[in-house]
C-alpha cells in the first residue's frame, strides 16, 4: 500500500470515529429541541410538528415563543459547556467552572450595576450592552482568580477555589446592594434574572447570542491541540511550541464572552460548565478537538430538556431553569470530589 | 552545541549564580551536579531558553538563544522536567503523540504515530500505551514522560536534551536502560545532552562531563575524571568521601 492511501485510510478512519460521536449527540440534540417545541401550554403534537400540520394559533405560539427559546436554550447551553471545557482546560482541573470560581457572578454582577444604573437601551442594543457589561464583568472576576491561582507558582485549585468563594461573596453582595437601592421594576427583573431564566427569550436574544457564541466556539477548536498540550503544564507546552501567554489571553476572552453573553441573557445558570464536560470526557476521552464541540452539543441538549423540564413541571407557573441545574450541580459537584478524593477517573 | 557566557540568575535578592560559564559540546553528555538549593534546574531553565537569565548570553548552535521563535526551539530542543500533574484522563500514548506537536504543522499524523510507536518500543513502555496516564504509578509516568521527550527530538539533527532528574522515580533497570539511550542519542545522533542528576555512580558511568554547583560564585567543570575527584566531591556537597567504581569514559 502507498503511503498517500494508508495516509488516506488512517484520516478517515480518525474522522470516522470522531464524527461519529458528534453525529449520535447532535441526534440527541436535535430530537431534544422538536420535543421541547411540541411541549408547553399550547400542546403541538410531534406528529404534526413534524409533518407541518399545526394551526394558525400553534404556528404563532411556535415562531414567536416556542423556538426562539428552544433556540436561546440550546445556545446558552452550548455557550456555558464551552466555557466550562476551556476553563477546566484553563485551570488544569476538571472542578473548574464559571459559574463556580464566580465568573458568572462577576458578570452578573455587571449586568446588575448596568440595570440600576444606567436604565436600559433600546431594543436589540439593549442585550448587546448588557452582553458587553457581562463580558467585562467576567473578564475582571477571570484575570483576577486566575492571577490567585498562580500564586503559589505551580497551579493551585485550592487557591482558584478559596478565591472563587471570595468572588462570589463580594460580587453576591454587591449584587444584593444594588437591588436593595433598585426601584420596584429593576428589582423585579433583578431578581428573575439572578435565578437563571430563559422566560424572556426572543428573536432578538437568540440573535445576540449567535453571534457570540458561534465565534467563540469555532476560535476554541482552532485552539484546541495547544489547550491540549497545556495540560502538561504550562512550562512544557511552552517547551512544545506553544505561545502560552497568547493561549491563556485567547480562552480567558472566549470564555469571558460566552459566560457574559450567557450571563446577559439568561442570569445565571450554575453548573453546566462543570457537568457537561466532564460526562463528555467519560464518553470519548479528554481531547479537546472532540470534548470543546462535543460539550458545545451535548450541553444545548441538556439545557434543552432543562428548560422543558422547568417550564412544565409547575404549570402553569415556571420555575427558573437555574434552580433545576443547581439542584442537579451541586450532589454532582460532591460527587467529583469525592471521586477525586478516591483518586479514580485518573483525578 | 551549548554556550552560556556570564550567566547572572537571582531571585528577588538572592544571587543564585554570577559570572558563570557553561559550555556542553555536541555528541557527549553532560550532568550537572552540586547540593539542594546550588541552582541545577534554574542553570538548566537558561540553557533550554524557559529562562531569561539576568545577565549573560546562551548560544545554541552558535545563535543567541532568543533569537529562535517557541516553535523553532521547540524543533531542536527538548526538556524533561521533575515531574507534573496531570489531572485528566488522557492514555499515555496521546501524552507521548503531544510531543509531536511542533511538527503538526506537516499535518502527518501517520508518521507522528510510527514515531511514537517506535520511542514506545525503546523505551520498554508499549504495554503501558492505552493506559490511562493518571493511574500509572510515579515510574511509569515518568518513562512515558520521557517518551514524549524523546518523541520530540527523533532524528532532529543537531538536537538538544534537557533531563531534569530523569531517573528520579525509575528502577533500576530502567535507570540503566534510559540513560543508556541517552548516551547512545549522543554518541550516534549528536545530540547535545544536558542531564541534572544526584547520583554520583549513575553521573559517573553515564556521562563525558560534569558541571559541580557549589554556590553563587563557586563551580568546576571539565571531563567527568579531570572533575569528579574525591577532594572535588568532598568540597562541592560538604561530605567525607572515597570513591571505588570506574567510569565508563576509562573505557
């Protein structure tokens, strides 16, 4: 055999392997999103959803309500699993999260001090500033932990966790004073909006967030290989050839604008960073060519069926999808301690 | 080829060597010696261009080192640390393939893996390659560690190695067995290597020459039996000594 076709078979079978993975959860994804659509006050059949035979009435209900928020879900999801894969590439640990080291807070801490404020903008300008204050929210909470987690010189997860505790006190607070001064309508959106909710989802946000998010993402896949590398260490990936410096500016802003726009808005939803990720990585290993796409899927299918868990479960009322996620997060969070206490899962 | 020329490190206020010159000349080995604290791994970071020393110039190949972009160094030089954690569950082999990433640009991969394949096979770790590098045990993982090295630089012409303690965690057959593959590197490939060790029998049987660190301003250099002499061993490490093994230079 030459070298150019066992070159050829070797490719395909890599790829083979690795779209298949993709191929199996975007089908998971997207049966995800038509069963998410067909459920809801006004009931649509997946029958006739599928073969397009819905009345006027449910044809509205789905373009106005329905898919826009399947659609901001998925992306939100999407958007927080990423930024949970890059971190715990980041930081070098799999307990890494934004919404845990407090980079969600950081940022909703910004979008807070920009409803009180500043009042709000107009229209679709309106989320883009607030997806704007939300980034440099997360990007300062970011630098800033990063920073303590270096202190020792060798990476310390007990520094990044202890300063994330701090983060989150400080900007939970700062958050709490903001609403004890709010008037009574930003005190409402305030504190709707501190519980992670995707209730206002329209065109307009899935828009904001698309063209966040889509970006984002596709830069951390080209990074990918080096997020990799940087495993090792950060002196060995420079050993390897790896600008280190420019890498860590790289995620450290991607994961800041996906946190942010996430942040802005949905509020903050804990804990997807930390378990998609981490489920992805049981499935088909540690690489992030794979695990960054992967997540980006898995995570939009499970906040998915989140959302469609927490919009009917109480009907006619909603509870907020944050609720849901901290709820099934936080036994998760023990969990990986404890299996990394045992010292299994390679942890 | 390795030149240091008035090499100055310190930290904050504490001077870890000044005026110090190294030379480490292609196709030998070199070890670098001296007691806790003397400045081995910082010696060791400036010549393998991870640090900028305060004062002084390295040459490598006759070029100042900073001249060469990550990538280019990265393709004729490689460094073993003293140990790092790895707290993802990758297989051993993907840790040792990651050593062809300055190479990825070739966009060969099939080679990557012959390469790879073939750095396993050498260095006695094959069976361990679809284990999951976190639950090898501090040996097995410093030999994959090696791999990877290895893997870096094979067949790189005029390649430099860097081992910071490399057989720190390794048995004794395998103490041997690694330094004897470094010491072929040299020998027939040319390499340039540069290895931090405590062991003053391994230094002695392994390597053409030594550097002894004492303290800031006080070191000795030359061929391991001009250098690595009682007196020189008592004065560098402070202990009362006699030595009894001969060396492999002797024959």
């Amino acid at each position: 055999m030459t070298t150019l076709t066992k070159q050829a078979l070797f490719a395909s079978r890599w790829l083979n392997h690795k779209s298949s993975w993709l191929l199996l959860l975007l089908c998971v994804l997207l049966i995800a999103m038509v069963i998410a659509m067909s459920i809801g006050a006004v009931s649509i059949p997946i029958l006739s959803l599928l073969q397009g035979n819905i009345t006027e009435q449910q044809a509205a209900v789905l373009s106005s309500i329905r898919i826009p928020r399947v659609c901001i879900a998925a992306i939100v999801g999407a958007a927080l699993a990423i930024s949970g894969a890059a971190m715990q590439g980041l930081f070098r640990n799999p307990l890494a999260d934004p919404g845990l080291i407090g980079i969600a807070s950081g940022a909703a801490l910004a979008v807070a001090l920009m409803i009180v404020l500043m009042g709000p903008f107009e229209g679709v300008w309106n989320l883009y500033a607030l997806s704007v204050a939300a980034f440099v929210g997360g990007l300062i909470t970011c630098w800033v932990i990063f920073h303590f987690a270096q202190l020792t010189g060798t990476f310390s997860v007990t520094y990044m966790l202890l300063a994330g505790i701090a983060i989150n006190a400080l900007t939970n607070s700062g958050t709490g004073f903001l609403m004890y001064i709010s008037n009574d309508q930003q005190l409402r959106s305030l504190t709707f909006w501190t519980m992670g909710s995707l209730g206002g989802a329209l065109w307009p946000a899935v828009l904001v967030a698309c063209t966040i998010v889509i970006p984002c993402t596709l830069v951390l896949i080209r990074n990918a290989r080096e997020l990799n590398i940087m495993l090792l260490g950060e002196n060995e990936a420079r050993h390897l050839g790896v600008n280190s410096e420019r890498l860590k500016r790289t995620i450290i802003i991607c994961t800041a604008l996906t946190v942010g726009v996430a942040v802005a808005v949905s509020g903050i939803i804990g804990f997807l960073g930390l378990i998609v990720p981490h489920l992805v990585r049981l499935l088909i290993g540690p690489d992030h060519r794979l695990l960054i796409p992967a997540s980006a899927i898995f995570g939009a299918a499970l906040l998915v069926t989140a959302d469609t868990f927490a919009r009917t479960v109480v009907n006619p009322a909603e509870m907020p999808v944050g609720i849901l996620t901290s709820l099934i997060g936080g036994p998760f969070f023990l969990w990986l301690l404890y299996k990394q206490y045992a010292g299994r899962f390679g942890m | 080829m390795i030149e240091a020329r008035n090499l100055h490190c310190q930290f904050e206020d504490h001077t870890i060597f000044k005026n110090l010159n190294v030379e480490i000349p292609a196709g030998k080995v070199t070890s670098i010696l001296g007691p806790n604290g003397a400045g081995k791994s910082t010696l060791l970071a400036c010549l393998c261009g991870s640090r900028t020393p305060e004062e002084g110039d390295v040459y490598l190949n006759g070029t100042p080192i900073q001249e060469f972009s990550l990538t280019e160094l990265a393709q004729k030089r490689a460094v073993l640390s003293q140990s790092s954690v790895i707290n993802f569950p990758f297989t051993a082999k993907e840790i040792v393939m990651m050593g062809r990433n300055p190479f990825s640009n070739d966009h060969n991969e099939q080679k990557d893996e012959e390469i790879v394949n073939k750095v396993l096979h050498q260095i006695d770790a094959y069976p361990l390659k679809d284990r999951v590098y976190p639950t090898l045990s501090g040996g097995e993982q410093q030999r994959i560690q090696l791999a990877r090295v290895f893997a870096q630089l094979w067949q790189q012409p005029n390649a430099c190695l860097f081992l910071d303690e490399p057989t720190s965690a390794l048995d004794l057959k395998h103490q041997h067995q690694i330094l004897q593959l470094t010491r072929d590197l040299a020998e027939e490939q040319g390499f340039t290597v540069c290895i931090v060790m405590h062991d003053l029998n391994l230094v002695k049987i392994y390597s053409d020459q030594v550097i002894l660190l004492k303290n800031e301003t006080e070191s000795i250099a030359g061929d391991v039996l001009d250098a690595l002499t009682q007196e020189n061993i008592a004065h560098i490490f402070d202990v009362p000594i006699s030595l009894v093994k001969q060396s492999y230079a002797s024959n």
